[in-house]
C-alpha cells in the first residue's frame, strides 16, 4: 500500500504548488475510489505527485502514475496502451488550448464514471477555454471548485432530461443546464 507501486515516466525538473492547493489536491486523492488509479499528467515533475500519493496511500493505497507529456508521442502512446480506470487526473503540462484539449481527449475515455480533473492554470487563456468548452453547454463536466491557480472537474452525473423549444433550445429539467440543440444539429453535419 506505500508509494513503491507509483511510478514516474520520463526525466523531468521540480515544480511547486502552493500549500492550499497541495491539501486540496491531497483531500482529492484520499477520495478516489478503491481500485482506481490517479494520473498525473504534467510537462515536468512537481510537487503536485507527491501531495496526489500522500493522499492515495493514507487512504486506500491507489497507484500513482506520473506521466511527463513533454513529449507528445510518449502520452499518445500511454494513453492509447491504459487499461486501468482513472479516479482522478491532474493536468500541469501545457497551458495551450490545443494542446490541453487533446491531451484531456485522450484521456477521457479512461476515466471513471465518478472522476475528476485537475487543471493548473485555468486562468490561462487556453486552459479556461478548455474549461468553459468542458463545462459548457455541449460539455460533459461540470466546475467543482477552484484554490489558487487549480481548477477541479466532475464528469456530469446527470441524466438530462431536456425540455426543448420550437427553437430546439433544451433546458434540463433537473439540472438546468442549457443546450442550443439546432447549433450542435449544424455543427455535426458540418464535420
């Protein structure tokens, strides 16, 4: 159950987080469900890790995975090869919208129903567009919370019941969340 069964990929240098947003990074790794995993993707090792397996060990003894992303090839490759469910995955490697957005594509498919994300950074441009997409009306995340520089994730738990217009704009009769259904009509037939 210690930290001998979390692993590092790839070199990589010392970043910090502050202590308020260790302890909710720690608090969020003791609530990751037995048999999950917590990935943490970053462009160099920081702090965050070890905050994330302090917290795993002390409750449940979840694996660690540190993947440095620095090179791209590294996390498609890991990505594509993941067969563990993810609990929890924290994000530090880029600040980018395109690299964020696809490096979260790659790694939605793994998460648990009952996941969460961590992103540093989300008052970066390309981080909070990210967000804003994730949570917005055509997303699948709702915003948990916010400490200093990290933003927190779910995946949307509920089952929307839409109630739509004559305009097919949708409101969800148990969560209130918005979707105008004749955009997402035009831009799927766009692609």
């Amino acid at each position: 159950m210690g930290s001998e069964n979390n692993s590092v990929f790839g070199n990589s240098t010392v970043g910090t987080v502050s202590g308020s947003e260790g302890e909710l990074l720690y608090t969020l790794a003791k609530g990751v469900p037995v048999g999950q995993v917590i990935v943490a993707l970053s462009s160099s090792e920081d702090e965050a890790a070890a905050w994330l397996t302090r917290g795993a060990n002390e409750a449940t003894g979840n694996n660690v995975y540190s993947v440095n992303i620095r090179d791209a090839d590294v996390c498609k490759t890991t990505s594509r090869r993941w067969k563990e469910k993810v609990g929890l995955l924290w994000y530090n490697a880029s600040c980018e919208y395109e690299d964020v957005r696809k490096d979260l594509l790659s790694w939605q498919r793994h998460l648990s129903a009952e996941a969460m994300v961590v992103l540093q950074g989300y008052q970066q441009l390309g981080v909070a567009k990210v967000i804003r997409e994730y949570t917005g009306s055509y997303g699948d995340f709702v915003f948990i919370d916010s400490v200093g520089t990290i933003a927190v994730l779910a995946i949307d738990r509920c089952v929307h019941f839409w109630v739509i217009d004559c305009n097919q704009f949708g409101i969800c009769k148990y969560c209130d969340r918005k979707r105008d259904f004749k955009r997402m009509s035009s831009r799927s037939s766009q692609s």
